[in-house]
C-alpha cells in the first residue's frame, strides 16, 4: 500500500476506534478525550500497517493540532495558502516519495571535481531549485548543465536563478524519467531510496558507456559503486559513483 494511503486508513481507523469508544460510553465528556483516542488509534493502526517509524508522531499529534489550531480562529484563506505553497513545493512527493532538499556547497565542490577534464554535458535528475546547477556553471564554466525538475514552485524559483545563465544552463519542468539520459557524461540524482533502482535501470538503458551515474547518499540496490567520494561536510555526505559499462543489459 502506498504511504499515503496507508496514512490516510491509519487516520481513519483512529477515527473509527474513538467513535466505537465514544459510543459504548468509555470516553469521558468534551472533545480531548475523544482527539486522544482518535490519536492513539491513529498511531497504533500507523504501526500495524508497518508504516516507516517517523510516520508516528505525526500520527500522534496531527488531530491534536487540527483541535487546537481551531482555538487560533485564523481565516480559512491561511490554510489554503498554506497548502497551495506546500503542493507547489512538494507537488507529486506523496507519490514519488522525494521530497526536496539541496545539496550543499560542498557537495557541489565535490562534485565539480568529478568531472571529466574538458568541456562535459551534465544532468541534474530532479533538480530542485537549481542552486547545485548555478554553483557548478561558476565553478566550470567549460561545461554544459541541464536540470529537470517536476515540482512547479522549486521549478519557478530555478527559472528566476538561472535565467542569466540560459546559455549555459538547460532549465526543464519534465518528469526525470520521461527524459532521455544519452547524451549527458554525467547524470546527478540527488532523491531518495525509493527510485533508486529505477534510476539504475533507465542509466544503464540510456547512458553512454563510460560516462558517471552520481547519486548524493542513496544506494542502488545490490550494485556497489565503482568509487565513493566522501565530501567532508557536517552531514558527512557521500557521493556514489558508477561508470556505466560497455554492456547495456541493466543488471
Ligand atoms: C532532494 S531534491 C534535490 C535537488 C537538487 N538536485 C540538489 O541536489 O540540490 C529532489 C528533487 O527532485 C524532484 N523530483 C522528485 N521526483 C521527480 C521526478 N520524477 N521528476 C523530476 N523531478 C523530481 C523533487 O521535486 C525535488 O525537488
């Protein structure tokens, strides 16, 4: 089951558990004891349905904080901005299960070091709000940089970033994955676990032999990197390097 929906039955049993309570008359009067139970069960159903383990205190508080934002009496149109700017943001993250964060100066560095030696074509696969890109176009002008990124807000403020550098930098709202990867030597994903072996699937399909698949932190499963660069920051950052073989049969 999707996380979301597995989110979305988990506030739901809590709901359905306070209801059966309230109704056999166990819950005492007002509207805590009922927010806690909903909470409880909400959590409790979360941890039946295996979901990751942060999704619980979320569980935990989420009706609480509904209940006690009402007593704030804010006007409906503040939840609704705050929700349009969070979709803007996070867009189809409920779906793709990659959220956004930047990778840092450092990181960008690192990564400027890794590139071939010459004038190099490189892709950043969700590419956030195209800071890594901006960095890299002043550290090695010689290159070429193109960023794909499917969120419209980090997409928007990446169009407003990059727009001086449109010669040197190909700015794109498109699916990472609806995007061809041949004609780059190096592709950096930045994601999360959750596409990472797809990601390894469409590289090995589509990337020259010998150009570099980067992934910041995340793991293919069951391929080694060819080499790990260790960045030296506070987060302690990996970058994991694969050469892309001669064969194309993704493995
Ligand atoms: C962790 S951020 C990395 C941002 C940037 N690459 C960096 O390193 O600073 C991941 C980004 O990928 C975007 N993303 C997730 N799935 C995507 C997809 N299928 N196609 C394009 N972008 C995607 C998210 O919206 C998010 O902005």
């Amino acid at each position: 089951m999707p996380p979301a929906l597995k989110a979305l039955v988990a506030q739901l049993a809590g709901w359905l558990a306070a209801f059966l309570l309230a109704r056999s008359g166990a819950l005492g009067s007002g509207i805590w004891p009922l927010v806690a139970t909903q909470a409880i069960g909400a959590t409790g159903a979360a941890f039946a349905l295996r979901s990751a383990r942060w999704w619980l205190p979320l569980h935990l508080a989420f009706m609480p904080l509904v209940v006690a934002a009402r007593a704030l009496d804010l006007p409906p149109g503040w939840y609704l901005g705050a929700f349009i700017a969070l979709l803007l943001v996070y867009w189809t993250s409920f779906r793709t299960q990659v959220p956004l964060y930047l990778s840092n100066r450092a990181t960008a560095e690192a990564l400027a070091r890794l590139l071939p030696q010459g004038p190099a074509r490189v892709l950043d696969v969700g590419a956030g709000t195209g800071s890594l890109l901006r960095r890299l176009a002043t550290l090695r002008p010689d290159c070429r940089f193109a960023g794909v990124e499917l969120a419209p807000g980090p997409w928007l403020v990446g169009s407003l970033l990059l727009a001086r550098r449109s010669r040197q930098v190909e700015w794109r709202r498109a699916d990472l994955f609806s995007v061809p990867w041949a004609d780059y030597d190096v592709v950096y994903a930045f994601l999360s676990p959750v596409p990472m072996a797809t990601v390894w699937r469409k590289a090995a399909a589509e990337m020259r032999p010998g150009s570099l698949l980067v992934s910041n932190t995340f793991e293919i499963p069951g391929r080694n990197p060819d080499f790990v660069v260790e960045v030296g920051d506070r987060r302690a950052t990996r970058l994991l390097a694969w050469r892309i073989p001669a064969s194309r049969a993704p493995k």
